[in-house]
C-alpha cells in the first residue's frame, strides 16, 4: 500500500522499532528493505539519508531466545544501516546503481560510490531543506 501512495502503510514502516538490543534492531532496520521496494519519492529520501550512519550496530547479541520465541542457531550478522541503505536504492534505481558490484557483496568503496551517487542526486528526491541537512551532517543511529 506504501508504493501506492498510502501514507498510513508508509509511517508504519517508518514507525519501526529503534534500539540497541540488537536483535530488535536488525529488525528495525527491515524497514530499509521495504523502504526500497516501496520506491517511491519519499522511500528514496528516507534511504538516502541512511547513507550516512555508519557506526556499527549492536555486537552482542543476548542469551535470549529470538524475537519470535525461537531458539537461536548460527551466527547473527547485522549490517550497517549505509549498507542496508545502499542495498535498497540499488533496488529501487537498478540502471542508475554507480557500482556494478552485486548489492549482497558492497564494500566501503561501494557505499562511497552511492554516497557521492546520492550527493550528485539527491536534489531529485528531496525538497531543498531536507538536501540540505543530508549534505551538512550525517544522520545520527538509532535511539534506544
């Protein structure tokens, strides 16, 4: 319903739980995904700004079982949410992408390639206030 226009389905996925536990946070960063198969405008100036927050997620992960009551198997990786970002407007902008890396497989040079991608662009996407606060101070991670 958010690619449709639906702005109710898009706040739901931008309401998503922020935290540092770190499990809850993976999932909170799901959002990201979803944000690049919506594609919208708004989708893609949300995205853009997590280009920018690179400090790592959460490393432990706790005893507990999982979010859905599961029993933990194998190890967790949590993504940056620049990569999770990247990921996703390579989703949305297939033929733009400035790297011809595979997304399951970006480096740091990747995400720089679409944070300078999203420099050049961005004033495409967003209205001049917000491409302004994108191109002077990165955004901050997630609250607890």
């Amino acid at each position: 319903m958010a690619k449709l226009g639906d702005d109710n389905a898009f706040n739901e996925i931008m309401q998503e739980t922020k935290t540092n536990n770190p499990v809850i946070y993976h999932n909170s960063f799901k959002k990201l995904e979803k944000l690049g198969k919506v594609g919208n405008e708004k989708a893609v100036q949300n995205l853009g700004q997590y280009l920018f927050i690179d400090e790592p997620p959460p490393h432990e992960i706790p005893p507990e079982k999982g979010p859905h009551g599961e029993q933990r198997q194998g190890v967790v990786v949590f993504h940056r949410p620049s990569y999770l970002a990247a990921q996703a407007l390579a989703a949305v902008f297939k033929k733009e992408s400035p790297t011809i890396t595979n997304p399951d497989f970006y480096t740091g040079g990747d995400i720089q390639k679409w944070r300078e991608w999203w420099q050049a662009n961005s004033n495409k996407y967003c209205n001049s206030s917000l491409n302004e606060v994108v191109k002077a101070k990165p955004m901050q991670g997630p609250a607890d």
